[in-house]
C-alpha cells in the first residue's frame, strides 16, 4: 500500500515531490508534503479505489495523515 500511495502522489503531482520527499512519516497535510485538503482527499479516493474499500471518518480523527497512517488504515480494513 506504501507504494501505491507513493505512486498516485507522484502520477497526481509530477515533478512536484523529490523521492527523499516522500518519506513514510511525512505529514501529506500542510505541515510536510503541502498538500491541501482537496488534494488529501483525492490521495483517499485513490486508495480507496485501490484497495476496494470506503475509509472512514476514523481515518482523518487525531494525527496528522502520513503515508505510513494511510497505508495502515487501508491494509487493516
């Protein structure tokens, strides 16, 4: 699941992430990456379209969003 968040950042977004950019404790927010909110939400929508799964208010509740948290959140659904 890492790599594909990692790759839908990238195809969604080229040239605008540097691969030491997208580390796995990096915050996709405005805190890290940069991304908006519209742009947070269309990484979800890809994941979810990936892994076949709806997420979750639960997803976005308490610490910042990171590819690590994404990809757990997705593989324990």
């Amino acid at each position: 699941m890492v790599v594909l968040i990692r790759e839908i950042i990238v195809n969604s977004w080229p040239d605008r992430f540097s691969p030491e950019e997208l580390r796995n404790d990096v915050s996709l927010g405005s805190d890290g990456l940069g991304l908006d909110s519209v742009e947070v939400a269309e990484v979800v929508l890809a994941c979810e379209a990936g892994a076949g799964i709806t997420a979750t208010n639960e997803l976005f509740v308490g610490a910042p969003l990171t590819i690590d948290r994404v990809a757990g959140y997705f593989a324990a659904a």
